[in-house]
C-alpha cells in the first residue's frame, strides 16, 4: 500500500462515537475530543470536560502574567523584591529555566520584558519598533538574572524593568494536567487542543489519530501529516500572528538577542511525550534555527521534530523519518525575510 493510500484510509475512516467541547480559556480555543465505547459514556464524558475546563481556568488565574492579582503579574510589579511564590507555579518555572539552559536562552521565561514593544493582534494597532528600541529592551532578556531560592520559595529578578512569564510554556503545561484528568476520570482515547498545543491520546476508534502540518505560506491546507498515539504535537510558525509591511513579515516569535523576529524558521513542530516540553521546544528551536535547533532535538531522548527553514525547505529528525507522510511541498514565501 503507497504512504498516500494509506493516509488516506486514515483520514477518511468512519467516525467513532465521540463527545465534542469548544471553550475559550487562556485567551485562545480549548477544543476536546473524547472517544465513547458506548453511549452511556457520554455523561460521564461530560463531567470529566467539565472538570477539565475548571481546572484550566483555575490554572489561567494562577500563571498568567498580566491579569491583575495573578502570581506573576505581583511578581512583575514589584519587580527586584523577592516574591514568594505556590510550590506549583515554582515547579514550573523551575523547568523553564532549566529549558532556558537547554536552548542558550533561545527559549526565555524573561520574554516578558519585551511587552508592549510590539502589536500583533488583529484588534490592536499594529506597532513596530526601531531595530535599536528593540535591542534596549532585549539587554533585560536574561534568565540567569532569575533568582529563585528552592527552600523559601522566593524569587526576585536581578535587573529593574525586567519582566518574568510562563506564556511559553504555560498552555502546554495546562494541556499535560488535562490529559492526567481525563486519564483519571477513566478516559484513554481522546484528543485536547490548547491554542497551537495539541495533545492526542490512545486511538480514534480502531484507527490511529492523525496530525497534519500546516503549510506556513498557504494555512489551507497540510504539507505532511503523521500518526500519532499518546503525544502531545506542537507547531509554532511566523504565519499565526504576523504583520506585513512594505512586503516584510514581522511575527511574533522574537529573538531574545535581537528583540526583532527570529529569521532561521518559518515553522517548527515538536512531537513529545508532554506538552509543557514541545510547547517550550518549539519557541526555541525556531529561534535556534534548523542546525542549532535539530542538533538538540537529536540529542533530547523522546522528542522528534519537524522544522521548515527560511526557505522553505523541510527537515525532520532521525527518529520520524519513515512516518511522516508528505502531501506536498511547503510554498514559497511571498517575499524571501529580510
């Protein structure tokens, strides 16, 4: 049977019995797929949704870094004085430091010394800051200037102006706590998706779920799609919010050196076991670029990649290769980045 035959079988099996969910939680769509054996596993399916929607927005409140009142939000506001913060939101912050490491600082929890420098969202006048604004304001983009003391808790940030946020991590963190609930509500065959964070448990039916790449120059269609079972899939692109002027794509994955968007990726996608560490990966990766950024997910056991560079052209890790299936050739920017 050709890969294309036999994607397509997977694509257009029969639908199982499945219960569907939309919400809006963290500022983007929440969307759940739970796989039904019978029809009396709907209610039950029901509850467990529920229960995840409240642990999602319990989780909102406690990571966001600009709602009022939030952990981070105090943080920011007091700046140089030490904090003390939940054991929950220390472990998280912990592990992001340590991916900080991982990618040089490609992927930066201190990104959040960079509001307001730009405008992206399509409700917001766009801004574009001048090359030198933006490097003044990345010299504050230093994880090592995070001090965090592990037997009080406390956390205090060593540069005045800088700002600490989880926005890179948090939604995949989310997405992971989402998948122990359904687990433990007696759930094993279900999809959650978070924003870009993509988490596919078990199997659709008797068939594999399948996940597509999306094209970053055509977001109507998929390039490649691959099947995957209990793993969380996460692409981070120039295309998901951008802005075009005088031709040039400005987009919202900076470069922490530069405080301008990084050039070396126009997508990056992350297969892991959890979705705190794809959502994490794929920001760095695509600041690191495909040579930097390939030779770690080589040597990080349990996660794979997808990367299209700057000009379109495609790489996948060892361990994918074989399962992708390509349905086509990503298009060419509508203007090489500049």
């Amino acid at each position: 049977m050709t890969s294309a035959l036999a994607l397509a079988l997977l694509l257009h099996a029969a639908p199982p019995l499945m219960l569907n969910h939309t919400a809006e939680i963290m500022t983007t769509r929440l969307q759940v797929r739970v796989v039904l054996n019978k029809e009396s596993e709907r209610e039950p399916a029901k509850q467990a949704i529920a229960a995840v929607e409240v642990e999602l927005r319990r989780l909102e409140g406690l990571l966001s870094e600009w709602k009022p009142g939030a952990p981070f939000a105090r943080l920011n506001d007091t700046a140089i004085q030490p904090h003390r913060l939940l054991s929950e939101v220390q472990d998280i912050l912990v592990r992001a430091l340590k991916w900080a490491e991982r990618t040089g600082g490609a992927f930066d929890p201190t990104f959040a010394s960079l509001w307001g420098l730009w405008r992206f969202h399509k409700d917001e006048v766009p801004k574009i800051p001048t090359a030198q604004d933006a490097l003044a304001r990345a010299q504050l983009i230093d994880y090592h200037a995070v001090h965090l003391d592990p037997d009080t808790g406390q956390v205090r940030l060593l540069k005045p102006g800088m700002k600490l946020g989880l926005g890179g991590i948090a939604k995949g963190y989310a997405v992971d706590c989402a998948v122990r609930l359904l687990r433990a509500r007696g759930f094993s065959n279900f999809f959650i998706k978070l924003g870009g964070e993509l988490y596919l448990a078990g199997t659709r039916g008797d068939r594999p779920w399948v996940a597509g790449v999306q094209d970053p120059r055509d977001p109507t269609r998929h390039f490649a799609a691959l099947a995957l079972q209990n793993s969380a899939f996460t692409t981070s692109g120039d295309y998901q919010r951008f802005l075009m002027v005088d031709g040039i794509r400005y987009h919202h994955i900076i470069d922490p050196e530069t405080g301008y968007p990084a050039r070396k990726c126009r997508s990056v996608t992350i297969i892991a076991k959890k979705a705190e560490d794809a959502d994490a990966l794929s920001t760095g990766v695509f600041v690191m670029g495909p040579r930097r950024g390939m030779a770690l997910i080589e040597r990080t056991e349990g996660v794979e990649a997808i990367i299209v560079d700057a000009q379109g052209a495609v790489q996948i890790s060892s361990g994918l290769r074989g399962k992708v299936h390509f349905t086509a050739h990503p298009r060419d920017a509508e203007q090489p980045s500049r």
